[in-house]
C-alpha cells in the first residue's frame, strides 16, 4: 500500500484534534510535531537526490 502525505494529512489532523481536546496542554507539541513531519515530508524527495 502507497500512501502519499496528502493522504496522510486528514489522519493526521484527525488525530491531533483528539488529542487536543482531550489534553489541552499538549497543544504546542502537537502543532511543532505536525509542523516539522510536514516540512520533512516535503524535502524528503530534494533530499534522496
């Protein structure tokens, strides 16, 4: 099975949203990870060349 991040990006709001509302706290943490697997999802293909 081949994911690609665009497919990836509704699961991975789904689940952030969860543990947001269920954690409050943990919002900055969620937000730095998203941000960050964002950023290397899409400079991982520059990268590999």
């Amino acid at each position: 099975m081949h994911l690609h991040i665009v497919s990836l990006q509704p699961i991975i709001a789904l689940v952030a949203g969860v543990l947001i509302l269920a954690k409050p706290r943990l919002l900055n943490y969620i937000v730095a990870a998203y941000l960050i697997f964002i950023g290397v999802a899409g400079l991982w293909p520059n990268l590999i060349r």
